[in-house]
C-alpha cells in the first residue's frame, strides 16, 4: 500500500525557451521577431552546467513527487513498517557543492515526510503489544468502578442494622477499584509515552492517534483514559503524587465517604431529638 503526504514545497516553476536562433525573423511579426530575438541572445550566454541529479540521495522508499493544490507537493512512498532505521537526511546531500539550495531543501522536505510516516509504522508495532495488555485492564477497571458505584447506592436500601457490614462491602469495593486504577494509569502511562515520541517525530498534521491504532487491531479505545506523560509523573507538591484515573477515583471515594459521614451525623441528631 502506497501512502501519501502533501507537504509545502513550492517546485520550480520556470519555463525554458528552445536555445537555438530562429532563421528569417525579418519575416516574422514584430512581437514574434523580439521573443526569437530574446531567444538567440539566451543562446549566445555561457551555459551553466545542468541541476544535479538528487535521486542518489533520495529515500529507498521514496517512489515520486507530484505538485498539488497551492504550490504543495505530494511525496509518494512504499510503505513503512516502522522497523527501517530512521528516515535522515544524508550529510553528504547538505554538502554537496553541486546541488542547489531548492534541491536540498526538496530532499529536506521528502526525508521530513518520510520520517512521519515511518514514525507511524514505528508507533503500530510499539502500541500494539502494550494496547492488547491494556484492554482487560480497562474492562477491569470499567467492572470495578461499576462495583464501587453500585455498593454505595445499596446504602439507600440498607437497613439500620446491616449498616456496618455494608460498610465493610464498600470498603472491599474501594480497593478492588484503585488496584484496578492504579494497573490501568500504570498501562495508559506506557501508551501516553509512546504517542509523545510519535508526536516529536511527525508533522503536525500527521500525528496517528492511539484510537486510531487500537482501532486497526479491532479494540475500541474510545473511551480510555490516557492522559499527557507529565500528568504520570510526580511532582514537588505538599501532597502525596497520584496518578489521573487513581486521582479521579478518589476523589469520588471522598465523595461517597462525606455523604455516608453527612448521613451519620443527621441520624445521631434525630436519635438525641427523639430522646
């Protein structure tokens, strides 16, 4: 499969004249006489040597450039696994006395798209593993969460005496839910990790996102929780690091605990009433 990218590059656009004269101008209109003019005084100017041929320093997967819309070109390429080395510039090119400033620039512009697209290859054969670990992470934590929720709703149903083992049922439900979002923030670290990297490596418009890959493996990441790498590491805070998913968690664990401490305490209140 061939893929393509057009980058901003503008090619060279002039035209060029046949460089013999023309015979009998005399006999030709006068605007024809002054182009055929033009044209033997081109000639009769010393000729530069040709443009130097770049296709020695061209990518082995390049295949062809075509201008596009407004002054773009499309590069084409085979397409990249991701295990080639990294798609560089040659040195050699840069300092190659022979080739002109818009050559180099038009082998700078290909070996950059090449590097978009092999970094994407790179990002499919490094999240793939990482992203089939991830999925029962995610419907682990996604089962817990659910758990967590559903035994604090029992509350609402839960007899007066049968209060302190529901609460003992809670307490269990909280731990199964920050293992499960402490694995998950431990996965999704791994991922943010690598499509950072990606992002380094390709132009802006050509950032492949981590939906997209799990997608191409047939796992649905829609909803995953992956955030920026620097939310994953710690910091110099007054209060112990935590991690996105196992910082969302709890804070909804202190929720659930300040409503069940609300409860309480209206309840001791009506019990002193009553008395």
């Amino acid at each position: 499969m061939t893929r393509t990218i057009p980058l901003l590059h503008p090619f060279d656009g002039h035209s060029h004249l046949p460089r013999q004269p023309l015979d009998e101008t005399s006999r030709l209109p006068q605007d024809v006489r002054a182009a055929a003019a033009a044209v033997a005084a081109a000639a009769a100017k010393p000729q530069l040597s040709p443009a130097a041929d770049i296709a020695r320093y061209c990518h082995p997967h390049y295949l062809r450039a075509e201008p596009a819309a407004f002054g773009t070109v499309t590069f084409y390429f085979r397409a990249f696994t991701g295990r080639e080395p990294r798609p560089e510039m040659p040195r050699e090119a840069w300092d190659d006395p022979a080739l002109t400033w818009e050559q180099k620039r038009e082998l700078d512009s290909q070996y950059t798209v090449a590097e978009s697209l092999w970094s994407q290859g790179r990002l499919r054969i490094q999240a793939a593993p990482v992203m089939r670990r991830a999925a029962p992470l995610w419907q682990a934590w996604k089962t817990a969460q659910a758990e967590l929720r559903e035994t604090f709703e029992a509350f609402r149903h839960t007899p007066d005496g049968m209060w302190r083992a529901q609460l003992l049922r809670l307490t269990d439900a909280e731990r199964s839910a920050l293992d499960a979002a402490t694995a998950w923030d431990a996965v999704a670290e791994e991922l943010s990790l690598l499509a950072a990297e990606q992002r380094r490596e390709a132009v802006e418009e050509h950032e492949l996102e981590l939906e997209t890959v799990a997608r191409e493996l047939g796992l649905d990441a829609s909803d995953w929780v992956i955030h920026w790498p620097d939310d994953y590491t710690p910091r110099s805070y007054p209060w112990p690091h935590q991690t996105p998913l196992v910082r969302a968690l709890t804070a909804e664990i202190e929720q659930q605990r300040e409503r069940l401490a609300e409860v309480d305490r209206l309840a001791g209140t009506s019990a002193s009433t009553t008395d």
